[in-house]
C-alpha cells in the first residue's frame, strides 16, 4: 500500500480552496516502478467553484514508448479518503478500481473498513468511464453530478531531483534558476473525479489523503 495525505481549506459551500499538492517520485523503492506506486495526489477547486477535484498519478517515469502498453492495475484499488471532522480518520472514500477497459468509482460512502484494509463499496453511488488510451483524446464521463477520467497524462510535476540529491549530498547549497525539470518527457495514470463540495462534508478544513491497495 502507498499514501500520499494533505489538507484542504474548505470555507464554504461555493468558497474558495486551498489546492493541494503532495508528490512522492522515486523515493519509495518498495513500490518504484509498480503498478501501485503514486507519483501525485493534487486536490483543488473545480471550474465549478462547487466542485472538488481529486487526481492520483500512479506508475510515474513512463516514456512515450512505454506509455502506449501500460495499463491500470484490475488487482489495485486506488482509494481517495476525506476527514471532514478533523480527528484523521477518513469519513468518506471515493473508491477506483479498473476492469475490462473502464474505470469503476465507488462514492463518496462511508468507508465499509477504516484503514489500511479496505471493502469496495459496490453498494454506494456509482461512476465509470472508458480509459483513455494513449494519443488520444480525454474521454470523460458525468454522472450522478461527478465528473470521472482515467488514462495516460504527461507528468505534470516539475522537480530538479538531481539538484535536490547533491543538496542531500552536501555537494550543493540551493536549487538553480532555472533548475532542470527531471519528468519532463515522461507520463504517468491519471484517475480524476470531480464532486461536488455538498457530498463531502464539513465547512472548514477537510484532511484528504489517497491510497493504492492491492485487492
């Protein structure tokens, strides 16, 4: 299993959001270059400034060559947590799971299991769309008020990892300007849901935090 957590500032149904962005590449030997390993979780305002919108990008460093043949794993739940009462455990879960060429969500529902263990709510409100093959155009599904996507994204993430290593190292003292980006050219899967703030709960900070699990 892997977690990436943050906070949002949630001050209001139609308020403005403190967006979120929490990123993990390459550091996490175990699961580096599996098809469970986050590289981002970002959290923001929608167009809608109703709306909440969550990302996970999993399996980072994906070259244009590699990217057309990677696929979601079917045995990897990727599980988006929301506290809205502020004791750190998640009230509400929006659960994605792919099979047969789709993407399946699950929520927002209160989680069967807290936790690291976790129940796939087949029972709550329900989303899907296709996954969007690589070079092609974003195919996204509304339903039940949300918005889903899944599929192949260049890494968004800007990062000088060498920079940053040499800093560790003691062989360097601050980053450059301007640094060198060391994602760019490479992809990552992306699984995004937009929902509305009215299901999620709670008017000030809302703890958020995502997980991959295998199944």
């Amino acid at each position: 299993m892997k977690s990436l957590k943050g906070k949002l500032l949630v001050t209001g149904a139609l308020a403005a959001v403190v967006a979120l962005i929490a990123a993990d590449h390459i550091d996490a030997p175990a699961v580096q270059g599996g098809v469970s390993d986050i590289t981002d979780y970002y959290a923001f305002r929608g167009e809608d400034n109703a709306n909440l919108v969550f990302v996970a990008n999993v399996q980072g460093l994906l070259s244009p060559g590699a990217t057309g043949a990677a696929k979601f794993s079917e045995n990897t739940l990727i599980e988006f947590n929301i506290d809205n009462d502020g004791d750190n455990v998640e009230d509400l879960v929006i659960q994605a799971i792919a099979r047969d060429g789709k993407m399946h969500f699950f929520g927002p529902v209160a989680p069967g299991t807290p936790g690291l263990a976790s129940t796939i709510k087949t029972d709550a409100t329900m989303g899907s769309v296709e996954i969007t093959p690589y070079g092609s155009s974003a195919k996204i599904s509304n339903e039940n008020g949300m918005k889903y996507f899944a599929g192949p994204r260049d890494d968004p993430f800007f990062f000088d990892f060498g920079q940053y290593t040499a800093i560790i190292g003691g062989t360097a003292t601050a980053f450059n300007n301007p640094g060198t980006d060391t994602f760019a050219g490479s992809n990552v899967l992306s699984v995004v849901v937009e929902v509305p703030k009215s299901l999620l709960g709670g008017s000030g900070t809302l703890n958020t935090w995502v997980e991959s699990k295998s199944k």
